[in-house]
C-alpha cells in the first residue's frame, strides 16, 4: 500500500526539497500531500513531483491560523486512510533586534513556527497513535539549540518547538510513533537570502557556508521511519550544538562575532 506523507512548507526550499527527494527515490511508492499558501508554487512542485511517479495532492492553508489547520486534517481523513510521515516544516524568521520588529513580524514567528507547529504536530500524533504507527519530523533550526545575535524571536520558536518534540517523543513512543527533530544551519532557501537580511550575515556565510536545500532533504529521506532523536545538518554542526550545551557563555560570545547590525 502507498505510504501518506503530509510536507508543510512544500511550496519552496527544505520543504520543497523534501518532497521531490520522496518521489525521486520512491515514485509511486507514495502519497505526498503538499501544504502551503502559495498555489501557484504549490502546483509547479507538485507537477514536478506526479512526473517523478508519485501520487500528489495539493491543500492551501495559512498554518499561522488554527481554522486552516483543523481544515487540512478534515481533508486529510477525506483523501488518505493512514497516516506514515508528517514532515512539519512551514516557517519564517526575520534576522532583527527584538525592538526593531513589528508586532505584526512577532505575530507571524509565533504564530506559524510555534502554535502552527504545535497544533499539526499534536493533530498527526493523534492520528498516528490511533493507527499505531507513524513519523513526525520537526523543522527546528542549529538556532533551536544556540543563540544567534539578531535573532531572538526566531531561536525562542525554534527552541520552543525542539521542547515541544522532544517531550511528545515521551508520549507517543509507547504507541510505536516516533519524532525526530531535524536542526540545520544556514540552507540556500529564500528563507536565508544573505541580501535581504537587516543585519550583515557575510561573516556567518564564511563560517558556515549555506548548504543546497537537498542535502538536508537527503537527510531527513535517511532517517524517516527510524527512531532518530535529532539531526543536524550538516552533521558536523552537531559538535558545535554540544560546545554550545557545554560552553554557553563562551560560545554565546563567539557567536556575536559572526553577525554585525549597521548603526541605527
Ligand atoms: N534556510 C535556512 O537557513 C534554515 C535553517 C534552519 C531552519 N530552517 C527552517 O526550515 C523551514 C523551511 O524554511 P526554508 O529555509 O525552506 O524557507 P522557504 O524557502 O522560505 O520556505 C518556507 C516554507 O514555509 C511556508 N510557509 C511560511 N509561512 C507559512 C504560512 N503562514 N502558512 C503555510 N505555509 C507557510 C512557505 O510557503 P508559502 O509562502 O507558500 O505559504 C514555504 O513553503 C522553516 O521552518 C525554517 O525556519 C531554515
């Protein structure tokens, strides 16, 4: 039977990745449901994933709003019986001090990287402990498990969401579910696009350069269905996570080094 796979965030980068990277290796093995606002971009992925063999379906929904949510499961029990993997990836980040966003840039992080995340992530899990088997894959970020300058907003929702998977990992592994929460560091996407960042990121992309969106989509196809807590990506940054774990002050310091805001 083809397996379900649910990809928020699939309009663009990682997302997007990860989607054709399921239907190179699998084709018709799979089902993948690709969520997004963007229809436009949604259906360019999703005819490029149908000619790699897959089957495909396309749900709009804003993921910042409980409604759209709730709508995306409804259809979600309509079109498929089981299921296997939810890769819940949909986010944004704005690189600003804290007191320069606008309420409205706080809201959208919050609202799409934390409770956006929170309620998909609590909704799959429901539906996969019923079935008693599944995968929730997590997008959070190196900045779920560091501390960038510039980025407050963002590492409070990427380490929100890295407490909320590991506590549901407790939950819902007696019920044969597993969650692995997946932390890269910069990935060309147009999420991270150096030019239209507030601050100067030259001096992060020399230290750890942007990886292409697809080593991180080859990845998370290597552990899906496996019971892997977390990955970094690359995965050398995990040692960096650890200095990080170890050395917080020191590398909290070093860390400010690698990113510079203009006078204001
Ligand atoms: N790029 C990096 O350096 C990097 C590093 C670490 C972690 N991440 C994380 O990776 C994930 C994917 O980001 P990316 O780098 O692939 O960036 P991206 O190319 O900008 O993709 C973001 C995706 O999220 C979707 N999205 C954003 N807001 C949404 C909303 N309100 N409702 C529904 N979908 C929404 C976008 O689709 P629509 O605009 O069509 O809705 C798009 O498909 C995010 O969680 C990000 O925090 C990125």
């Amino acid at each position: 039977m083809q397996k379900t796979i649910l990809i928020t965030g699939a309009s663009s980068g990682i997302g997007k990745a990860v989607a054709l990277e399921f239907a190179k290796r699998d084709g018709a093995k799979n089902h993948l449901i690709l969520v997004a606002r963007n229809q436009a971009k949604l259906e360019a992925v999703a005819s490029e994933v149908k000619s790699l063999g897959a089957t495909v379906s396309v749900l709009l929904a804003d993921l910042g709003k409980t409604a759209d949510i709730a709508k995306v499961f409804t259809e979600l029990e309509k079109i498929a019986p089981s299921l296997d993997l939810v890769f819940n990836n949909a986010g944004l980040g704005f690189v600003k001090e804290a007191r320069l966003m606008s309420d409205n840039e706080v809201e959208q992080i919050i609202d799409v990287n934390v409770k956006g995340m929170i309620l998909v992530g609590k909704k799959a899990a429901a539906h996969m402990v019923e079935q008693g088997h599944g995968h929730i894959i997590f997008t959070s970020s190196l900045a779920g498990y560091t501390l960038f300058p510039f980025w407050s907003v963002y590492c409070a929702s990427k380490w929100g969401i890295t407490a909320f998977a590991n506590v549901l990992r407790q939950e819902v592994a007696p019920h044969g579910v597993q969650v692995t929460t997946v932390h890269p560091g910069p990935v060309q996407t147009e999420f991270f696009d150096p030019n239209k960042a507030d601050v100067d990121l030259s001096t992060t992309e020399k230290t750890m350069p942007a990886i292409p969106a697809s080593e991180v989509a080859a990845d998370v196809y290597k552990i899906a269905y496996t019971d892997t807590k977390r990955i970094f990506n690359p995965p050398k940054l995990a040692m960096f996570a650890e200095a990080f774990r170890l050395f917080p002050g020191k590398m909290q310091k070093m860390m400010s080094k690698l990113v510079e805001q203009p006078e204001k």
